[in-house]
C-alpha cells in the first residue's frame, strides 16, 4: 500500500458539495491499495502512520505522533498514487489493486488505523472528491509497504 501523509491543521473532503469527513489538527492520508496487497500491508502501514513522529513537541522538535498529540486522520482514497510515469505523458495505474481490492483495503487500513485509539474520517471510495487542508510545515510523507518487505 502506498500513502502520502500530512501533517494538517484541518482538513475536510467533499463530495457533490457535501462534507463527508473533517477534522482539526492531526493527518490527510491519501491512501493507494497495490496489486498483490493483503490486510498484512494495511496493518502494517496503519501502525507505522500511528507511530510517526512528525508532530511538534514542547522543545519544537518533531518528536510527537499523532496519538501522542490527540490528532484525528482523514483517510481519503487516491488510486493515482500507483500512476507510472515511467512511458509517455500519459501516466498508467495497470499496479493499483482491482476496484473492489482496493475499496476493502482502504476501509481496512482506516478501520486498523482507528484500533490504534486515532479519531477517523473518511472520503467515499471512487467518488470525485474535492479535498480542502491546510498543511501545517509545510509537513508531507511518502510510504509505501514494499518498502519494508
């Protein structure tokens, strides 16, 4: 599983103008579901997200997670973090998980991330959303499971 991680002062998602989810201080998790994934690669991911320490302690260093400072996430799914741009302009995404794969992915990963006592909100999974944050740092992470395999 891929995810690109950011630090928020707040964050909300929409969809056809309604807000679905939102939340404060804490993390936008834009999440990706790989060909071959399993739930292994959403636990894994989830507890490493939970453990990041990029947020501020009281010296100004990052030095604190998410549950260490009482964030809340929004978890919002982006088949285009498996885009290959490898070929032309036009990117290919042939590496993200099946539709279906993916969907249960993404609802697993949330679901683990929130056994780890973090507040979740969610995006709807294949709709066209329009995601509003501001990034506090600016503070933005890249993980990808394969990388711990």
């Amino acid at each position: 599983m891929r995810a690109l991680i950011q630090r928020v002062s707040k964050a909300r998602v929409c969809v056809d103008g309604d807000s679905v989810g939102q939340i404060g201080a804490g993390l936008l998790i834009l999440v990706c579901a790989m060909r071959g994934d399993d739930e292994g690669e959403a636990v894994q991911l989830a507890s490493r997200v939970a453990k990041l320490r990029i947020f501020r302690d009281d010296a100004g260093k990052m030095n604190r997670s998410i549950r260490d400072m009482g964030g809340a996430a929004l978890v919002v799914s982006q088949f285009t973090l498996a885009a290959d741009t490898r070929r032309g302009n036009r990117p290919g995404f042939s590496e993200a998980a099946a539709p279906d794969e993916g969907k249960r992915l993404y609802e697993y990963f949330a679901d683990q991330l929130q056994s780890h006592g973090i507040p979740v909100e969610r995006g709807v999974f294949g709709a066209d959303m329009a995601v509003e944050l501001t990034n506090s740092g600016p503070v933005t992470i890249w993980m990808d499971s394969a990388d711990r395999r």
